[in-house]
C-alpha cells in the first residue's frame, strides 16, 4: 500500500492542471507586456551609436573599452558607426568625435 502511493505513475499529473488558464492570468500577462514594452522604449537618438536594450548596451560598450583599450574600441566604434559615435563609458554616456 505504501508502494503503491509512492509510484508516480499512480497519479494523473494532467488532472492536476486546469485545461484553461485563470481568468486573472490574461488581464496580467497583457499588463506586464505592456509595462515591458514602455520600460524598453527609448527616446531615438540622432547621434548613431550601440542600442541602450535595457541597459545591456552601456554593460557591452563599457567592456569593449576595458577588453580592447580606448584606442581600438574607438577605432572599431567609428568603422561601425561613422565618424561621431554616442557610447557609455562607466555608465556616462560619452561621444566619440574622429576624423
């Protein structure tokens, strides 16, 4: 008797899960989407330069100068982006001029 209360096929783990979502799970999975989407949203800038994506864009830009050193980021960042480019230095955004 033990054994058999212990087996796992003994139980019906689909039993366990409602064939339908909650009727509260939509209203919040469509409000957290929404707050995702405003948290995401930046302003456009007109200085080109990496995207910000939620702050992963200043973390990769910050250790591409400590990887590389500030002479060949900038040079990588002005082939990439043209001669004046928008990047963040210690989480300040910086702007590379270059000729």
């Amino acid at each position: 008797m033990i054994l058999e209360t212990l087996n796992p096929m003994h139980y019906n783990i689909t039993s366990l899960v409602p064939d339908t979502m909650p009727v509260a799970t939509v209203p919040i999975l469509i409000l957290m989407c929404f707050l995702f989407l405003i948290w995401n949203h930046e302003e456009t800038s007109s200085v080109p330069g990496p995207g910000y994506c939620m702050g992963i864009g200043p973390l990769i830009s910050h250790g591409r100068f400590l990887w590389m050193g500030v002479g060949n980021a900038c040079n990588y960042y002005n082939k990439t982006y043209g001669d004046f480019v928008r990047v963040w230095i210690s989480g300040e955004e910086t702007f590379i001029i270059s000729k």
